[in-house]
C-alpha cells in the first residue's frame, strides 16, 4: 500500500515552513510496511488544494492531510475533501457537545466559528482529539483510504498513534520496514563508501544510503520482510558485516549520540570527567550534560574564553600562555591538567583554539585547536585544523574531543 | 509568476529526509515576487516523476527540480524532464569537457557514467556547476520556465544565485516580496495575539504569521509591492505599530538571535560577564560563545555540576550548599557573585535547577530553576517553574537569563 501525504497551510510555502508532520508519519507508516511515494505541500487556496488532492485519488492508496482542520475561514481541508469525494458535511451532534464541553472546562464560551469543526462528511469516522478542539475524520472510498489530521504535533501525534495505527494495522501493508543507523567517526564519507560498498552492493534488501553529518558519518539501513523479526534479521546480515569492516570508526548502532555513548563508557567504567574549554565556549560540556544522568560522570568545567579565567579557574600558569599564547600545545595541556586537578576527575580534557572569524594569523590560522586529555596515564595532546566558519569549527572541536575521551575510555 | 518545486530522491521519503533547498529556494523567488503555490517530494522513480512533472507543467509557470541530476541510474530527472517535454537528449561537447577537465584536475579518471552528466535536452540551456560536475539545465517552453538544479546545497545554492536570479529577475514577477520578523520575549502566544490582533486585522498586504518557538515568539509580516522600497515601507507602517505595543517585550526585529542582542548591548556599554552553571551545564556559555567577536565582553564562566566544583570554581560556602540544598535561591546568588568576583566581570550570572528526568521531589520539582544576576548595584535572583523535559527546561532557562541580562543592561 502506497501513501501520499498532503501537509496544508500557506505558512508552510514560506521560506520558513518545514513540515515535520510529514516526517513523523512517514516514521510510523514505514514501520506497518507503508511506503510513502508523494509529500505535498499546498497553500490554504481551495482550487489548488482541489487540484492537489484529485492527483492523490488517482494515484495513492492512503492519503493522509494535515492541517487546515482549524476554526477559521482559511482552514478549507474539510471543505475541499468533503466536495471532491462528493460527501457533504453534516454537523455532528457528538463532536459538537465535546467541543463544547471542552470549552466549558476551559472557562471560555465557544467561538460561533469553532462549530465549523463539528461537520463531518457523509460517512465518514471522526478521531478523538485529546489536545484540542479539531477531531480526526477517516473516510474510506474504492478501496482509498482518506484520513484528515490536525497540523500541530502536539494534537496530531497522539491521534495517529492510538486512533489511526490500529486502523491502519488491520487494513494496511502486508510487510513490515525497519531501519538501522550507523555513525561512523574519524573517516571521510569518500572512504566509508569505498570501505562498505563491495557489502552492500549485493543487497537490493537491505537498501543502503550513505549520508554526511557534521562531525559524523552515517550509514542508514532499510529492510522489507514479511515480519518485524525477519526484517531485522536481514539488517543484521549485512549491519554485521558493514560494523566489523568500519571496525572502531563506528561509535553508535542504535541511533546513540556520541555524548551519549560517552556518558555510557564512562558509567561503565565508573569514571569522572572534568573540562576546561576556550573556543568551544562551554560546548563540550553542554553537550555531555543533555545526556540524562551525567551528574554520574560530569564534575562539571570551566569555560576559560579570557587569559585570566584560564589561570584563575583552571590554573594555567601566567608566564607559559606569555610564552606561547593562549593558543598552544602547552596551554592544552596545562588545561586540561589544571581542570582534573582542581576538579578531582579520573579524566580531564583541555581545549584551545580559534573559531574565527577573526583572531587567525598565517601562524595560527582560524580552524586551529588543540585538544588535551589527561588521565592517571598521562597526557596527550592533538592538534587539529579544521575548515570552515566559526560554528563549523566549534562543533568539530567538540566533536573531536568527545571521541578522544571515547577512544581512551573503550580501550 | 507562480512557482512549483519538486525535490527529487528517495532518501527525502525517509522519515529523515529534510527539503532544506526548498527553504532556500522560496526565499530568493520571494524575493523576485515569486510566490511558490506547491512544495512536492518525488522519490527516484521513472513513472512517479513523470506524474509529479506532468501535473507541475499544467498548472505552473516556472518549475524548479532539484536532485536526481547525479552519475547514476538512480539519477532521473534529465531523463523524465526530456521525455515529457519530447526534447531529445544531446551530448553537449562543452559541458562533456569542462567535465573532463575536472576530473583531470582532481587527478582523478572520469567514470564512464559520468558523461550522462553532458546529455542537454534540445533547445535547452545550461548553467555551470562551479562545485560539482552536474550542470544545471534551464527550459523555456510556451511560456513556461523549467529550472534542474543539482541536490547538494553548495552546489545548488551558487548556481542559482549566479545563474538563475539574473535571468528570473529578467522574465519574473513585476512585485517584490519583503518579509519581517519581531522576536518576542515573556508573553505567550494568545497574549501576543490577543494585542496585536486589533492592528493586523485591517491589512491584507502585508500578511502576518504568528509562529511559537523554544522561549520565543515570532511575528512574521510578509509584504507584496512594485518595489522593494514600497514592500518595505508596508512592512514598517504595521510593523511600527505592533512593535510598540508588545514594548519592552520585542528583542528583535531585524533576525537577530537572543544572545545576539545581548551581546550588542554588552559591547555598546563595554560592560563584561561571567557565569556560573549548574543545570543548564554551559548552555549560556555556549549561546554566548556563538557570537562573533564574544570576547569582547564575555570572559568565561564555571560549569559547577558537581558541589565540590561550585565550591572551587564560583567560591560557593560548602555550608551553604549543606544548608540549604543546591538548587535554591541562596546558592544561585552565591554562584552569581562569586563568579562575578573571581572573573573580575561587570555582570555575574549564577543558575542552579532541576533539569529532570530524575532529581525531582515534592518540595523542589523538575523544572525548578534559580537564576541570579549581580552587577555594581547587587544581586537580584528569580524563580522559575519550568514544565516539560530535560532538554526544554535547560533552554528556557538559558532563555531566561540572557533575557535577565538584556533586561538589566538595556536599562
């Protein structure tokens, strides 16, 4: 069974509008073995949404509209679908009285224009609406399957997954999707490619797509199998393979963040982490505390950015940054020495750089950082020079001192 | 002039695939006075394409492809774009040179499949890829434009800019499209609404869009006139007018992040900070650090996740901490001063709080969080109760105190 999906909404045409719904739904439908061939955007104009939509009948099994169900004069899915079938709209004394009711439990009388969104049409099912006024409509015609959804997340998420799953369970695609996502670090997508197609060259199922991420590559999976179980054998078949090739370049199989793999090594091991960081500006331990729980591993760090918090907070020593500049090897290391110390941490970690724009010389250009680890082994420090403009540059020194910490805590 | 765009890749029928191009293809047609009336996504499949295509050359007079234009089999719009407009495909001899010549200077041999890349459908015209070997193609037919143009952004993006403005700019829309946007801070979205609504409603030109993001509100106003001078000028008429009433509460009308704005009046009062995190982990360092030229007025800051660490890095009194617990009023304000003193700053910011999952209870929730400002004229400290998961309850505590400091330092 193929679907199509119709985002609705003049706001989404802008150059603002990204429509994530679409995104989600696909998600939910590929795992009932649904494909979806089509995703449309069109504005809130009855004529074109008219047109869009007589495409979709001639086309697609299941259809699915989003948006455009709201109380106003701009809101025309329900019209325009309801015309099209040749189904008209009939209030529905039930929906009426829980818009209504949903309005008294608010404190607030309702607008005469909410009862547009107690009209259904003709033989059609209206879904629940747990989080706002506009309830679902399902309509099956020829062996078409119509289902109207309301445009905010909060509201249609929900609906989907315990009104319209179920329904499309029964009705829907005989196999099932699944995926598998691999992310690979330390290799160009060029040599990842190189490494990895002579694996899945082979396979027409699993399908293999090779994206670029920043700081990441990632080798995205999708198998087709008759059941869940036999779709994830069939990624695990050639998942294995790709793993053992990627060897330690590949830091996460199940969609893990690399904070997040991490925070798990560290866990694991039972060891603490300190930072101390200049051009990422706070970066690296921002990022190893989204992970829930890290007040277990994270001691915390200090955000060095001026010469004198360098010294104060972390204890690099005034003449050696007179010396050698606050962006050096040797500043590096007293970092991340100075943050383990102050901070009684198993590790620390100590980053220097210069993001740019500006601060770059022909001797320290911008995109130049160093990164210092320090355990009760000693320290290492790498130098590193990365392209691109300031964020770029952050994001990749972030990137490259999580996986330094990865390195030495796995092994 | 109308405008349709179909993004053309399977990988964007994923529930990962994003249409960034789309977005940034809407904005430059905006500009000319284009409005875009259909957003499609096709996947590589002869007959899909060949439908999507049809319908798009029926109703729009200016088409945009983007993808599909690669090496490979897969690739397919050349090919579907020829048929349907029965424009056979020709070997270009220039457009297979200048490919040669890349691959030369790549020190690379051309693959066979490569010279797919110089097919040209007849009477077309082609538009040179300074960033990749795929030309983009440019079609008149009965008045309709039809536009290929390569997937990859940094292809993509030049060759439109370079190639296809000038010529669009020539044949396009005789309006031009001005958009604004206000930022708005500490109201919610049905407040917003509800004082702006009375101003708005009189206008059709320019049209207005209230959009809730994380801790923000946006307004956008999009404007149509003859002229970008004209456009602009309807923008400011109710632009003027909304931005005094929300007041204090508008941060931004020209784009402008949040952190961005504090930033400006830090340097325009040569004012500096220093902070001192606890639950948001360097997330207000980070935001700040992502400023150009930040250190200008930002030294640095502690991120004091474990006790021991505000103790040492913020000089929070370890009887305090036993006293009081953590995350309260006292301590936010002993992290503030203290990090004020140490970094020698003219603001100190200091935020202690439950960011959640666990670390909840009765008496302090998840989602409690304490934020403290002390400049010259001393401390203030705030209390917030922020619903939702981790991750929201740490940015809209980032939020709230760069708003706490644009509040004190605009003052």
């Amino acid at each position: 069974m193929d679907a199509e999906i119709i985002a609705v909404g003049s706001e989404l045409l802008t150059p603002f509008g990204t429509d994530t719904n679409s995104l989600y739904l696909t998600g939910k439908l590929n795992a009932l073995g649904i494909e979806v061939r089509y995703r449309i955007i069109a504005g809130d104009d009855h004529d074109r949404l008219t047109d869009a939509f007589q495409n979709a009948l001639r086309r697609s099994a299941l259809i699915i509209l989003t948006g455009g169900l709201g109380p106003t004069e701009d809101d025309i899915t329900r019209n325009v679908v309801a015309e099209v079938l040749g189904r008209p709209l009939r209030e529905n004394p039930e929906i009426r009285s829980r818009i209504e009711k949903r309005f008294e439990s608010l404190n607030r009388s309702m607008p005469p224009n909410n009862l547009r969104q107690s009209l259904l049409p003709e033989g059609a099912q209206w879904l629940e609406n747990a989080h706002g006024t506009a309830p679902g409509i399902w309509i099956e015609r020829d062996g078409v399957i119509v289902i109207l959804l309301p445009g905010p997340p909060r509201e249609l998420e929900p609906m989907f997954e315990s009104h319209c799953m179920p329904l499309l369970e029964r009705v829907g695609g005989k196999e099932r999707i699944r995926t598998r996502v691999y992310k690979i670090i330390g290799l160009p997508e060029s040599e990842v490619d190189r490494v990895i197609a002579p694996l899945y060259t082979p396979y027409q199922n699993p399908a293999t797509t090779i994206l670029s991420k920043p700081g990441t590559i990632e080798v995205h999976l999708r198998a087709r199998a008759a059941s869940e179980e036999e779709a994830e054998a069939l990624l695990g078949e050639l998942g294995d393979k790709i793993e053992l090739a990627l060897g330690e370049h590949v830091f996460s199989a199940h969609g893990e963040s690399l904070e997040e793999v991490v925070g798990m090594y560290l866990m694991m091991k039972q060891l603490t982490l300190a930072v101390a960081e200049s051009c990422t500006g706070g970066l690296v331990s921002e990022r190893l505390t989204r992970v829930p729980g890290s007040s277990n591993f994270f001691l915390g760090g200090a955000v060095c950015y001026s010469n004198e918090l360098k010294i104060r907070l972390a204890g690099v020593p005034a003449a050696l940054i007179e010396r050698e500049g606050a962006v050096s090897k040797t500043v590096a290391h007293a970092l991340s020495e100075g943050i383990r110390t102050r901070a009684a941490s198993s590790i620390g970690v100590g980053l220097t750089g210069i993001a740019g724009p500006g601060g770059g010389s022909a001797e320290k250009p911008v995109g130049l950082v160093f990164i210092a680890l320090t355990d009760a082994r000693g320290t290492s420090v790498r130098e590193f020079r990365f392209p691109g403009e300031r964020q770029r540059v952050r994001y990749w020194a972030s990137q490259m001192a999580l996986e330094m910490i990865r390195r030495r805590v796995r092994d």
